[in-house]
C-alpha cells in the first residue's frame, strides 16, 4: 500500500509539471487544445492526491508498522480516531494533507470556476501547479511519509498524547484548508498581474476563494483557541504563541483582502493594495507552514525541528513569494491607479479598515519575527511575549471594532445618509452596557468598560442596519419574513460576521473582567469557593482508558446550596510515548463555564486543585462560529453567482478590460 | 508576458515613466522580504528548544521606579538593585498559579539561604494579593506594583512567573522562566552565592 501512495505522489509531481508547462506554452502559442488540458491535470492530480493520502490513512488504520511514520507515531491500541488523526500529527503526513488540500484547491478552480474566462483559468492553475510541483519534491525529497523501516517493530511508540484530542485532531485540516484555500488568492493575483487584468471583475472572482478560505481560518483558529484553552489546562484561550501567530496573520491579511476587493469591485480603486493582500495573504500562510517546520522559532507547538528541511523550504518560500513580489514591483507600476473618493464614505471606512487591520498585522509580525531579525543582527537574543502584544494589538483593535458598526451604514461615493440617527441607538446602548457593568458587576477595568461599549455598540448597530433593510426593503405587501428572505445574502454574511465579532469581544471582556480564581489544597469533602460556585472535592480515583492511566478527581459543585453540577478533570499518565498530561474539568453553563484541575497531591492527604468560574468564555468561540458561518452565508449570495455567469459581459481582451473603466 | 499584443488603447494614455518614489513603494514588499529571507538564512541553524536566553544576561537592569505594596514592603527601582548585595527579582502575579505554587521556594531562598527577594507584582490588586500571601506567605522584601504592565516589557519577559538574579552593581547575571521547583532552589542560592551563572 505505502508503494502506492509513493507512486501517487510521483505521478502527482509529474501531473502539476505538465500543469504548469503545457497551458502556458498554450498561452504563449496561443494554442486552445494546450490551454484546455490544464483542467483535465488539475482534476487529475486530485485523484493522486487523494490517493496518496488515502494509502497512508490506510497504513495508519492497518498499524502497518513497517511504514516508519506509522511506526513512530501509532499504536495498535490507540483509538480508531486517532489512528486517523494520527496521520496528520506527524511532519511528513500533516505535509501530505497540505499539498492535498492544495491539490483539491486547484481541482475546485478547475471543477467550479467554469465562468471564468478560459485563458485566465488555465493561467491561474499554471501558477496552482507551479505551487503543488515545489511542495511535491519537498516531500518526495526531504520528508517522504512512505518510507519503509528495517526491521519491522512489534509495536509502534504512540502519538504525543496532547495531540490525543477530538479539539487537536479537526484543529490542522481546518487550518490548513484555510491557509491552502488563499492560494487561489495567490494564483489569481499573479495570473492578473501577468495578464494586467486587475480590475472590477476580478475582484468579483476571486472573491469568494477569499471568503471560502477565511471561513476555514476561521474555524481553525477557533478550533486550536479552543483546544489550547481545555486541553493545556492552563485556563487560557490564546498565548501570542509563535504558531498562533503564524495562523493569526494571514487570517488578518485576508480579513483585509475581501474588505479591500469590495472596494476594488464597487469602485474599482485599491488595485494594487487588494492584489498585494492577495498575494500577502498566501505568503503569510506558507510561512506560517514554514515557522512551525523549520524550528527558527522557539515554541512549544515544534514538533518537527530540522534544519535542512527547514533550509528547502526557505529555498520554496524564496521562490515564491519573492517571485510574486517581484511580479508585482514589475507590473503594480502599470496597473492604473482606480478612481479617487471622499474620505466619509462606505469606501473611505474600508479603507480604514485596510489600514487598521494592516496595522495590527504589521504588529505581530514585528512582535513575531523582530527577537529573530534583532538576534541575526546583533546576537542579542529577546523574546516578546504577552505584554508586547496587549498593549500594541488590543488599542488598534478597538477603533476597527468601532468603525465596524459605522461602516454598513455609510453609502458609496458619499455618505449623505442620517448617519447619526442611524448610530443613536447603539451609542444609547454602548452607554447603557458601560453604566451596567460599572454599576452592577463592579467592573472597575478601563479596557474591560470599553470592552462591554464596543461589544453593545456593534450588536446592536447590526440589529439596526438588518431592521433598516426590513424598512427600506422594496417588500410592497410583503410579510417581514418576505422581507428578510430578501436581504442579499452578501449582507446576512456581513451581519452575521460583524455580530459574530461583538458577541467574541464581549466573550473575551467578560471572562478576563469577571472571572473568578481559587488555588486551594483541599482534602477529600473540603471545598473552596470560586465566585459564587462551592467546589467540593468528593473523590479521588485511579481510572484506565485505552492507552493511559489517570487519577480522577470529582468536584461537586453546589450554588446557595443548590447542586450545579459534579465535574471530574483527570491527571493522566500515558506510557505509549510516556508522558503527563492534564484534562481540566469543564462544565458549560449558560452563564460560563465551570473549570476545575486536578493538580498534585501534596504528600499530607490533600490535593492541590486549581478551581475557576469563567463567566461568558464559551462566548468567544460562539462568535468565531458566527463568523465563519457569515463568511459561508456571503458566498452562497446569488450576485457573486450570476455575476459570474456572464463573462461575455465582460472584457475578456486584458487591454480592454483597462480601458473599460 | 501578456498573453497577447497589447496595442495602445484610445482610452488609455500611454503610460508615463513612473516617479523613482512610486518605484521604489511597490518594489518595498519585495525587499522587505529580502530581508527575511537573510533573517531566516541565518537563523537555521540547529539549536536546542528550551533554551530561551535573556537579551538581558550580562546586561544592566533596566531604568524603572515602582511603588510599593505596603508599608512594610516599598516599592522597588533600578537603585535598590545596586546596594553591592546580590538580589532576586522576581515577576510575580497573585492571578498566576504558578507564581502562587513557587512562593515557598522563595520562602526558602529568603529564609534558608539568607537571600534577598524583591518581586515586581505585574497588573495586580493588592487584596488579591493579600489573600495569597495571607495563605501561602509573603517572601519578598519590596514590591514594586506594575500596574500599566510597562516594567514587565522592559524586562523582556514572556510570561509569568520568571525570576532573575542582579549582582550587587544591578546587572542581570541569571533568569529562570517559569516558577522555580523545590529541587532548584539550591542551585539559584548557589548563583546569588558565588555571583557567577
């Protein structure tokens, strides 16, 4: 079976060298019989793809140790799950799901990009496959997951039992399909500056490649926030983390990039910043991939620390981005600047937006890569860590949250609208959240108060703009429901996202401003009080699982007396790699979450236990659902889909498609 | 590269040479990324993943005033590290599990060992304070409070709990990361002993 997979991955090489060989020949020769074969490859180096990935899931599943990944990191007696999962917590397979994901990205192009113009798309998959073919031979050359081991173990030594979770296992594909998912951004952009066709209509297009990708990011980061914060027990939902990091900022670039392509369609202005984004976007994420292989970072998420691979893909990343960057010092010269507008304006917010969001990105770029650049330079060593980052990205956070409630309500060209009767209400009800928080839950922090306004502010300036389309909608004698169902999706999208984003702020104030901490050694029947629940440690038993051993503490928990809930967080003891690990209790309630750890005992019949209320936590993983879900809203809107169905309409002669501004 | 002729179209001017300023804007993400790559260049090569060295080491503390906790623990500066003692200076934060959990190694330092521990307590309130210490002691000689956070930067740290060591001249011979177990406490009464990381 690994010979199979091996041989998929080659014939995947060899299909991506021909993608990229033959439509371009047929561009240049002007050849339609060549630059129609680039559809046909990028579906077949799906098939390869798939099929590499599935024979080592398949190695995975069988426990075919003489596969030497399988052996090193499966276990015959590890679940089924994460013997799946397993094929992907390792470098060579998480590598492999890479480049299938970028396979299937190219193969979505070739499959559903059908309304593109023909030449455009056999150029954009040119560049996919000039992509798939440098990740292929790093693969096949430096990291292949196929290779066989001599002698064959009885046994294989286990997967790093913090990846042994259902967070972790859903975690990596979903980033990666989001980091994959911007390089058809990427193509795109360079197809377009090699074709001089930026402009209104490629902006439509590559659009919702855009959304689809930050729709995944976004569940990505939500998914490895959320697993830190269960898994890693240690009560927090993010640590400005190299890694972290590296999957934050191309969620910020392309955050920037479908604002900035609204703009480009709309008004054709931003020609250069958007394709910049586009290209940035998908250089952030290969360097992300890149900072979590190579091991120049220090961080707790390498697993895969090895220079030399790390020197390969520097020499790929080189390619590319330098590559596309230099494209675009070259050609962003001849892309004509687009139209100029009034600073109070739909576009002029979003153009703030842009450089709020480019900001903030500069920051954790700076705070991410300045301790490595200061230590090529002078030797000096530092590391940035948490401070660094609440007091630079946290105040350009707030006025992009700001300005998010007044974006929507400003028109193109010109705002003349009643903005300020528009922004009553949320302001009304930004004060009444301050007056709330400060008054009646005695919260006394400055950015926690600003916090609440911000998240009351954008809620409910949402809620407005959706009631204004009920007002102003055309619905005639139409029912409301008639009504609603006719706001484009683009705006339930909008909506959903930006309430998405308040419902996260409010998450994130709230837990830090109101939650409540006990470190307590209690003996069994003890209790401590953590805000207004009372832990009562009630037990403490061994307990087997499949692959570890544990000691379970149970908490009962009881408020005023009444019983809440009984929760139990586990010391656990893997012997297959050895290892300890903690899984803290959590109990969601409506109004937070209970969160208890069981820590050591301390030699004289009690245990040191860690006990938290975390009013509203779950909240911040509820907007990130909001908004992934709005960006999946957003691209099922039937404008992008109609819009794109007539490319006639559309000058399909680069040259006209400039001149027709 | 274009994939056909491009002939001048009657809309569009031809295109004017370009200003050297706007040249060098849209080639700036290029050499931006340049750079990086000689960054990165450099940087690859093996190195051990625990090891996270302070900029500090061998370094001045840097320039800072606090005020203090309480009466009987004041608040701390850039001076009270060059009275000629050897001093620990510990980051600190009642909020912290771990800082709670090491608070009787540095009982131990301070009593057995006869060192002086001051603590730089980052964005905390005293009563909070107050309930750890009342529980699991109070070590410190001075305290600063660091209410903005801003101290904490200047000492580089990642996170708390971390602990330095400051010769008697105020410069930063040692920093541990991370809360200080029971088996370590000999070894960093044996730095602030002999001065010598």
């Amino acid at each position: 079976m690994a010979e199979l997979g091996h041989l998929s991955l080659w014939l995947a090489l060899a299909i991506s060298l021909l993608q990229v060989v033959l439509p371009s020949l047929g561009l240049a020769r002007r050849d339609g019989r060549l630059v129609a074969l680039a559809v046909p490859a990028a579906q077949t180096q799906v098939l390869l793809a798939l099929a590499a990935f599935g024979a080592l899931t398949w190695c995975f599943v069988t426990s075919d140790f003489s596969v030497r990944i399988v052996a090193s990191n499966s276990h015959t007696l590890k679940p089924m799950l994460y013997k799946v999962t397993g094929v992907w917590g390792n470098h060579e397979g998480s590598l492999l799901l890479w480049v299938a994901m970028l396979a299937l990205a190219g193969g979505a192009v070739a499959t559903f990009g059908r309304r593109l113009d023909a030449g455009f798309r056999a150029r954009v998959l040119a560049v996919q496959g000039l992509i798939a073919v440098g990740f292929y031979a790093f693969l096949l050359i430096t990291s292949n997951p196929f290779a066989r081991l001599l002698p064959v173990p009885e046994q294989g030594s286990g997967l790093n039992p913090i990846l042994q979770d259902p967070g972790l296992a859903f975690h990596p594909p979903m980033l990666y399909l989001g980091y994959v998912g911007l390089s058809v951004a990427f193509s795109f952009a360079v197809a377009a500056l090699l074709e001089n066709r930026v402009g209104p209509a490629w902006a439509r297009e590559v659009r919702p490649w855009v959304l689809a990708a930050w729709a995944a990011l976004t569940g990505g980061l939500a998914l490895g926030s959320w697993w830190a914060y269960y898994e890693l027990g240690w009560g927090g939902w993010w640590f400005w983390d190299p890694v972290e990091n590296a999957a934050l900022m191309p969620w910020l670039a392309a955050t920037a990039l479908f604002h900035s392509a609204v703009v480009l369609e709309k008004r054709d202005a931003l020609r250069n910043w958007t394709v910049l984004l586009a290209v940035v976007a998908f250089s952030l994420s290969m360097l992300g991939t890149f900072i979590v292989r190579s091991g120049v970072l220090t961080s707790v998420h390498a697993f895969a620390v090895d220079p030399e691979r790390g020197l390969f893909i520097l020499i790929l990343l080189a390619f590319y981005i330098g590559g596309a960057l230099t494209l675009y010092a070259w050609r962003a010269g001849q892309v004509q600047a687009g139209a100029t507008f009034a600073a109070v304006s739909r576009e002029g917010a979003l153009v703030a937006n842009n450089l709020l969001l480019s900001a903030a990105l500069g920051t954790v770029f700076m705070g991410t890569l300045y301790p490595l650049a200061l230590e090529a330079l002078t030797g000096e060593q530092i590391s940035v860590g948490a401070p660094y980052f609440n007091a630079t990205f946290t105040p350009l956070m707030v006025p992009l949250i700001a300005l998010m409630a007044v974006g929507p309500f400003l028109t193109w060209r010109r705002a003349h609208n009643r903005l300020a009767s528009a922004l009553a209400l949320p302001a009304a009800a930004a004060i009444g959240a301050t007056l709330t928080a400060y008054a009646f839950a005695d919260t006394r922090g400055a950015l926690a108060l600003v916090g609440f306004a911000l998240a009351a502010w954008l809620a409910v300036a949402v809620m407005v703009e959706l009631s204004g389309h009920l007002r102003h909608g055309r619905g005639g004698a139409g029912s409301t429901w008639a009504r609603l169902r006719r706001i484009p999706r683009a705006a339930w999208g909008m909506s959903l996202a930006h309430l998405g984003v308040a419902v996260t702020v409010f998450g994130v104030t709230a837990s830090g401003a109101w939650q409540q901490e006990t470190l307590a050694n209690l003996r069994l029947g003890e209790s401590a009080l953590a805000g207004p629940y009372r832990y009562t440690l009630a037990s403490v038993m061994p307990v087997a699982g499949d692959n570890f051993t544990a000691l379970e503490g149970r908490f009962a928990v009881t408020r005023d007396g009444r019983a809440i809930a009984v929760m139990t967080s586990q010391a656990r003891a893997y012997t297959s790699p050895p290892m300890e690990t903690t899984e803290a209790g959590i109990k969601p309630l409506w109004g937070g979450d209970l969160y208890a750890v069981l820590g050591k005992p301390d030699g004289r019949g009690g245990w040191q236990v860690r006990l938290h209320w975390k009013p509203f936590i779950p909240w911040i993983w509820y907007g990130s659902v909001l908004m992934a879900l709005g960006g999946i809203v957003a691209l099922t809107d039937r404008r992008g889909r109609a819009s794109a169905a007539v490319p006639a309409a559309e000058p399909v002669d680069p040259v006209n498609a400039l001149a027709a501004e | 590269m274009t994939a056909s002729p491009t002939p001048p179209s009657p809309s569009r001017p031809p295109a004017a040479p370009m200003p050297l300023s706007r040249k060098l804007l849209v080639a700036l993400p290029v050499l931006v990324f340049a750079g990086l790559v000689a960054v990165f260049v450099s940087q690859l090569k093996p190195k051990d993943p625990n090891a996270v060295p302070s900029a500090l080491l061998g370094k001045p503390a840097p320039e800072f005033s606090l005020p203090g906790y309480d009466a009987e623990h004041p608040g701390l500066a850039t001076a009270d590290l060059r009275q000629g003692t050897v001093t620990v200076v510990n980051i600190f934060a009642s909020w912290c599990a771990p800082c709670v959990a090491e608070l009787p190694q540095l009982q131990r330092l301070a009593e057995d060992h006869g060192v002086v521990v001051h603590a730089i307590a980052w964005k905390d309130k005293p009563d909070d304070m107050a309930a750890v210490f009342a529980r699991a002691g109070n070590p410190f000689r001075r305290i600063g409070m660091d209410n903005e956070g801003r101290t904490v930067i200047d000492w580089g740290i990642a996170g708390v709990p971390e602990t330095f060591i400051v010769d008697g001249r105020g410069t930063i011979i040692h920093r541990h990361i991370g809360d200080i177990r029971p088996e370590q406490v000999a070894r960093i009464a044996e730095i602030v002993r002999t001065g010598k990381p």
